[in-house]
C-alpha cells in the first residue's frame, strides 16, 4: 500500500503541475497538492498521521473530498468518454476530483494498515 500511495503522491504532483492553463489554478492545484502530501506521508511517513493533528487533518480532508466529488461531479452524459472530457472542463474537474478522493482513501488505508503492523 506505501508503494499506491507514492505512486499516488506522483500523479498528483502532474496533476497540480498542469494546472498553470487553469484560471482557477490555485483552487485545483491547492486541493492536488494537499492530496500528495497526505499520500506522501502516507508512503513514507505514515506515523505522522496515525494520530494528533495528522489523523484528524486528513479526516477532515476525507469528509471535504466527499463533499467535493458530490459538488463537482459531472453532469455531462457520458462525461469518461475522451471526447466528452476533452472538451467539458467540468468533466474534467469532476473526475480529478473523484481520483483525488480516491488517492486520500488510498493514504487513510495505508495509514490504517501501517499502524496494524506496528
């Protein structure tokens, strides 16, 4: 699970670093960076948010990345088709929001199954 959520803390990185096109650059590449670190503590520092301020940190980030894949998912039919999503920005904002919350549960997990082995 370290190994996803490294893998994770990349793709979200690209992802942050894409934005610079983005009118709402800060917005999205806030939310993406804030999700690679969670992912890269997770991979190499899981410790840090097994307790304290880092559990509840990403606990509330898990409750905002729910709401935020409820508020930015698409509406556009059939929005995981290339020609939909290439041309619809909220397509595209609402599937980066979905594999953000999915990398911030991958972190919680590894998190999870980290502090079992300890």
């Amino acid at each position: 699970m370290r190994i996803v959520s490294g893998i994770f803390c990349l793709i979200m990185l690209l992802f942050a670093a894409v934005q610079f096109n983005d009118p709402d650059v800060l917005h999205w590449a806030l939310i993406y960076g804030i999700v690679a670190l969670f992912c890269g503590l997770a991979a190499f520092r899981p410790a840090l948010i097994l307790e304290g301020w880092g559990r509840r940190l990403l606990v509330m980030c898990l409750a905002l990345g729910a709401i935020g894949v409820v508020w930015y998912f698409p509406k556009t039919p059939g929005f995981w088709q290339t020609e939909v999503w290439w041309v619809t920005e909220t397509a595209r904002e609402g599937m980066g929001m979905m594999v953000a919350f999915a990398a911030l549960l991958v972190a919680w997990f590894t998190a999870r199954n980290y502090a079992k082995k300890e």
